[in-house]
C-alpha cells in the first residue's frame, strides 16, 4: 500500500534520523504535507500529459504481420490513477 504523505513523512524523518539535540525525532508542520500533495499531484499530471502525448503501440496484423499503430486512448493515462487518492 502506498503511503499517505502524513506517513511518508514519519517514516522518512525516522529513516534519516531527523532528530532534535535532545534525540527527539522532529515534528513537521501540517503545511509541508500539503505542500508535499501538490508538488506530487504536479508530477502526476505533466507525467500523463508525456505519456499521452509519446505512447504509441504497435500492432501486428494477421498473416502478413504489417505494423499497424494504434494511439493509446489518453482519458484512459489521465484517469488511471485518481489525484483524490493522493493524500
């Protein structure tokens, strides 16, 4: 399962021993999770955009095997994995 960016945080803080002088692990603030989202969400769509806009897929015919290209349906790359679940 995919974490939650909330988790995501803990968990990468934890790993990299971001900590206090005292040892405490550091808190991060509410906002750098939005801002963390957003950022996400930006590389989501301009990722979809390249793929809609490169992905061709050959296809082959039957008996002669002529390369026949078919577009790959761009609604499909843009609503493969809703924003809404990035969380």
């Amino acid at each position: 399962m995919i974490p939650t960016a909330k988790e995501f945080f803990k968990q990468k803080y934890k790993e990299l021993n971001v900590t206090w002088k005292d040892g405490d692990i550091k808190h991060f603030r509410k906002e750098d999770v939005i801002i963390a989202i957003e950022f996400t969400k930006l590389h989501c769509i301009e990722q979809a955009k390249v793929i809609s806009e490169k992905a061709i897929v050959p296809q082959f015919t039957k008996p002669r095997l002529d390369r026949v290209y078919k577009i790959v349906d761009r609604d499909l790359i843009f609503n493969a994995y809703p924003l809404d679940n990035i969380k």
